[in-house]
C-alpha cells in the first residue's frame, strides 16, 4: 500500500509538473474547449455520441482533480481567450 501511496503521490506530482506549466495551461484551456468540459455532452437520438463526449470530458476533469484545479477559474479564463480571439 505504501508504495501504491507514493506512486500515486509521484503521479501527482508529475501532473502538476506538465499542466501547471505555461504550456501545460494552454493545452489544458484547448481541451476544455475541444472536449466539452462547458458544453452539454448530450446528443439527442445517439447513446453513442453521447457517452463518447463525455468520455472526453471526464479526461479533462481527472487533469483537473489530480491538479486541484477549480474548473470553474479554468472555464473563466476559457471564456477570457475567447473574448479576445
């Protein structure tokens, strides 16, 4: 188990390292957009296109957890960009 702990903690660690980066902040503000973390994943009619969307999302929000990153400022400064664009 101590082992798993710190694995788990290096994991961490090696998360932070990428996506707190500015690069890794960047990246992390496309995916947002691209998979859906702000958008309904609901697709009427298709059970398929529905689950694989929020596949997509879910990858963004385990970033966002194993960061402790609030989604909330991600998608705000989301919003900001495209404003600017």
């Amino acid at each position: 188990m101590l082992n798993t702990l710190r694995e788990r903690v290096a994991l961490r660690s090696d998360y932070e390292a990428v996506f707190k980066s500015p690069a890794g902040q960047k990246v992390l503000r496309h995916m947002s957009r691209k998979f859906n973390l702000s958008n309904p994943t609901f697709t009427h009619g298709d059970t398929h296109m529905t689950a694989f969307r929020e596949g997509q999302r879910s990858v963004v929000l385990t970033i966002l957890k194993f960061i402790n990153k609030d989604s909330a400022e991600l998608l705000e400064q989301t919003k900001d960009i495209i404003e600017d664009e």
